[in-house]
C-alpha cells in the first residue's frame, strides 16, 4: 500500500455482478454522490485483450499473455496503464476484444496482475474509492466494509444492452450474454459469485431511482455517512437509460 494514503480497505465499495446488471449506471451516480474515486476492472482485461490482438500473440498462448501483463506492470503505473491514450473507449469495446476478454480473464496469471494493479490503484487515490467488477468483493477486496452484488434476469440485460447500443441484435446479444455468465461463473479463478456479506440487489423490475436509493442508504449506514442522498435524475438522462437500471 502507498504511504500517507489511508488503508485501502476501509475505503473501497466493492459492485459486482454479470454484464448489464447496472454496474456501471450505479457506480458512477455513486461516485458523484459521495466524491468516490471510481474504477470500472473490466478495462483492465480490455487492455491486456486489446495488447495481445495488437501483437498477435494467440489466445491460448498462456505464457505470453502472461509475460504481456507482467510488462505492462513494469513499464507503467496503474494510472498510467489505465489511462493510455492508446485505448480508447470504442476500440476496447471493438467485437474483436469483446470476443477476448473472457478468455484472457480465465488465465490465473491474468487475474493475478490485474488484481495487484487495482490494489495498487486504490492505494494511489487519496480519497474512497468505489470499483466494479465481478471479483472485487470476492478476490480482490474481500475485507471491504461495503459490498454490492447486482444482478437481473440474463433477457432483461440483454434488453437494455441492445436499448444502450445502436445496431445491436436482441437474440445475439441474449447468446452472448449467456455465454459470458457461463464463463464467468464457471472459471477456476475467482468466479463470478456474491460475496457472502455482499448486499444482493435484483434490479430486473427496479428503476435507477430505486436501485440508487438502496445502495446510497446501505452505504450511508456501513460507512456512518451523513451527507444527504442527491436524486439520481439528472443522472438518468445523462446516461440515457431513461429511467431503468443498465
């Protein structure tokens, strides 16, 4: 842990949960709220996804994809690696590293450095931090005061998946939605399961107002926080969800 900096573990709120459950809608209204540090875990595999298709190194190549996270920890610093100009919100999010990510996520080595570079992350911020992910209140931060675990029925994710992106078809993107819980839920490390303190909230029939309420009064209790709940509208329209958790 960086010195000077309070423990990292005291300070985290800990969002898990599959594809399109409300992750990331929530945490960023989270964030804004409370003045959270925030960190989406998922980038770090879209980099690692995004480094190996750019050097061709084959997916089932295990030793150097790892040797390929080892590098990017020695050459760059967790805010430097995060914030490379190099991959941009639409290329990580390219089918091509879509189509990666759960493989690359699969090899323990992988998640091995990834955990370590959201540790160290955390430990460089100088104020709370909210992180999610699927393992962050499992593996990664299992002492962390507050944790979430959101999740829906795999056919209204996909719903609001296909409402959040244009072109999207709703049976492929249902196929593909499967395909990840099946993945994420069945690896060897760290699967994708609640935390067992975890606050577990079903957001399939609940709309952001609601779900955004819940979590700020569960984290206002655990954490003895006295500032008042903002509404969550504005935020609605800024992410373009019209009104439903996605």
């Amino acid at each position: 842990m960086a010195a000077g900096h309070p423990t990292t573990t005291e300070t985290i709120v800990a969002v898990d949960g599959p594809a399109a459950a409300g992750k990331t809608t929530t945490s960023r209204v989270l964030m804004a709220i409370f003045g959270l540090r925030y960190l989406e875990s998922g980038r770090i595999y879209r980099i690692i996804a995004a480094e190996a298709l750019r050097r061709n190194l084959p997916p089932d190549d295990i030793a150097a994809i790892e040797a390929l996270c080892e590098e990017l920890l020695s050459e760059t610093g967790p805010n430097t690696a995060l914030a490379s100009p190099r991959h941009t919100p639409d290329s990580l999010r390219s089918p091509a590293v879509t189509g990666l990510v759960p493989g690359v996520a699969r090899i323990p080595g992988v998640r091995t450095h990834a955990t370590a570079l959201i540790r160290q992350w955390a430990a460089d911020q100088a104020a709370p931090c909210i992180i999610e992910g699927r393992d962050i209140g499992t593996a990664v931060f299992p002492a962390a005061p507050v944790k979430f675990y959101l999740n829906a029925t795999p056919e209204v994710r996909a719903e609001r998946r296909v409402g959040q992106e244009s072109g999207l078809s709703y049976p492929a993107v249902l196929q593909d939605i499967l395909r990840r819980d099946y993945q994420d839920t069945t690896r060897a490390s760290a699967p994708l399961i609640p935390a067992r303190d975890a606050i577990e909230i079903d957001t399939t029939d609940l709309t952001i107002q609601q779900v955004i309420h819940r979590m700020a009064t569960a984290y206002r209790a655990r954490r003895g926080k006295d500032k008042p709940i903002r509404p969550a509208r504005a935020s609605d329209a800024e992410l373009g969800n019209r009104g439903a958790v996605g």
